[in-house]
C-alpha cells in the first residue's frame, strides 16, 4: 500500500515566495494569520478569566484557556482565510490552519488525558 502525502499547501507557500505573489500580498497574509493569531489569544484570555467554572464541571487538568486559544485562534485564521480568498491565493494560511488544527487537537486530547489518567509519576 502506497502512502500518499498531500503537499500542496507547502508547494503553494513555496512557489507564492519564489516569486508568484508578490510581497504586499505575502506582508498581507503574514498579517492577518499573526493578528487573527494574537487577537485569538486576548479574546481566550479575557473570556476564560471572566468566566467561573464550578470545580464539579471541570474536565481535564489545567485551565481551559490551555484549549481555548488553540480553537479561537483556528476560527479565526480560518475567518481570514476566506475573507482574503477572494482577493488573493492564500497558502500561507492553508500550512497555518494545517498546524493549527494539529495544535488544537494536541491540546485537546493533553487536557482530556490528565483527568483520564491519575495523577502520579506518569503525568508530571
């Protein structure tokens, strides 16, 4: 069985560097995936500060503000994404969703893994 890797979103990054867009475009995306990247930041801070869990709902160990900036900060950059799409390509977001929805579901499953497992050597 051949195992087929998709590299089309690093191909597009690569050739849109190599000279296929041009460098306000690239300035542009840079832009909106690093600010959609930090505004997800503030927006799980703030909201995961103000709201008051009971100790009863808690699920995981940690804060959830562990995985909330992870799932704010891929709705976003996926907001950006389209909203950019109809002006110009937009690789650089394809490999920055594609790490972000990595990022996402690490977290996720790191924040479910410490309630599942007990506290102990294995877990520090």
């Amino acid at each position: 069985m051949a195992l087929n890797l998709d590299f089309s979103p690093l191909a597009g990054v690569i050739d849109a560097v190599t000279g296929h867009a041009s460098s306000t475009e690239l300035a542009i995306e840079a832009a909106a995936g690093i600010g959609a990247i930090a505004f997800a930041w503030l927006i799980a801070r703030a909201a995961c500060r103000r709201v008051n869990v009971d100790p009863k709902w808690k699920v995981g160990k940690g804060h959830f503000d562990r995985v909330a900036f992870p799932l704010m900060a891929l709705v976003l950059v996926w907001a950006g994404k389209h909203v950019l799409e109809s002006f110009q390509a937009v690789s650089f977001l394809d490999v920055v969703l594609s790490l972000l929805v990595a990022f996402a579901v690490i977290r996720i499953g790191v924040f479910v893994l410490g309630h599942v497992i007990h506290e102990g050597g294995f877990q520090r």
